[in-house]
C-alpha cells in the first residue's frame, strides 16, 4: 500500500500513548479509562504500522482497530464533555485531549479507507 500512511499510524500510535499518559496526569480521577485506551490503542497503532512498513498488507486490522478506537474516544469525550458541563472543571484539558483524538482517529480512518481504495 503507501509508506505514508503506515508511518502515520505509527505516528498516530506514539501520540495516542503519549496523550493518553498526559490526560491521566492532569486529571487522574478522569483519565484512567483515558491513559488504558490511549496505551492499549496506541500500541496496537504502532504495532500496525510497524507491520506495514515492513510489508504487511492487510488492512482489515489496522481499520478495525481504528473503528473500535474511535468509537472508544467518542464515548469518553461525551462523557468529559458532560462531566465539564455538570460542573467539573478540572475535566477540561483531558476533554481537549480527547477530542483531539478522536479527530485525528476519524482522520486516520479516512485516510486508510480512501488508500485502501486507491491504486499503485
């Protein structure tokens, strides 16, 4: 397929570790289901890119998990979202975070659905 979006989801993946332990740190009554999606799909993002730099061309996988990942990070930023507005402040850098996540994952998931589309 392309190297580009192999090294974009691993790219993808890093942040996703490295944001999901910032959310927990910031807020961490909030940001434990945060920090455990964060490094278990930022991990399984790596993992997936990683195997298609190296010539895995599967790309059912790496699309599953982005689904699941998405809709894990939806759900949680609509509950940071609600927790912020029934009066929890200290919720709102990890709701940014989320909702940060949750757009690069749905622009993740477009950009590997439209590439497993093209041709070489």
């Amino acid at each position: 397929m392309n190297v580009s979006l192999d090294f974009d989801l691993l790219l993808y993946g890093v942040m996703l570790v490295g944001l999901g332990v910032l959310a927990h740190r910031l807020a961490p009554d909030f940001g434990t289901a945060t920090m455990i999606t964060g490094i278990a799909g930022g991990v399984l993002a790596a993992f997936w890119g990683v195997l298609g730099l190296r010539g895995f061309r599967q790309r059912i996988w790496p699309i599953g998990t982005l689904v699941v990942l998405d809709i894990v990070l939806l759900v949680q930023a609509i509950t940071a979202w609600l927790a912020i507005k029934g009066g929890t402040e200290a919720v709102k850098p990890v709701a940014l975070i989320l909702t940060l996540l949750l757009a690069f994952g749905i622009g993740q998931l477009v950009n590997f659905l439209q590439g497993s589309n093209r041709k070489k």
